[in-house]
C-alpha cells in the first residue's frame, strides 16, 4: 500500500471517529507517513517519556506532601493531654 493511500485512509478514519486531541491525530499521520524507525518516531517516543516522567514526579511530589500531612496530624494527636477539672467549692 502506498504512503500516500495509507494516509488518506488515516484521515479518513480520524475525521469518521470523535476527536479527542487534534495535534496527536497530527502527529499520528506524521508517524504513520515517516515510518517506525525514522528520528522523529525516536524524537517522539523520547518526548512520551519525558512527559510520563513530568507526571510521575508531579504525583511522587503531591504523594509526599499528603504523607507529610499526615503526619504532622498524627504528632498533633500524641501532644494532647488530659487535664483533670476540679469542682468549684460554694
């Protein structure tokens, strides 16, 4: 099949179906027209990762900072004590 068939045919199945993110459609007809083994398949599957990993790092970070709440909760718990109240004499 040639490319430019190939393209059609994805285009055609991009415009058929809803559109959720018209800029990875673009990229997807860019990926499927330069092939699996071309530097902008390398370039894209690095940007991929890249932004997993921005995730993974927002996640790790709010994670922590919802341990650390916990945390100081827990502390503020330890630190009451009970005080004993004597009756007031008439």
């Amino acid at each position: 099949m040639s490319p430019q068939k190939k393209t059609k045919e994805k285009v055609e199945d991009i415009e058929s179906r809803e559109r959720l993110c018209p800029v990875g459609d673009f990229f997807g007809l860019l990926d499927d027209l330069l092939g699996g083994r071309s530097a902008f398949r390398r370039h894209m599957l690095s940007a991929r990762k890249e932004v997993l990993l921005a995730a993974k790092s927002l996640l790790e970070s709010r994670i922590e900072a919802i341990d650390k709440e916990v945390e100081r909760s827990q502390k503020k718990k330890r630190k009451l004590t009970k005080i004993k109240v004597e009756e007031a004499a008439d």
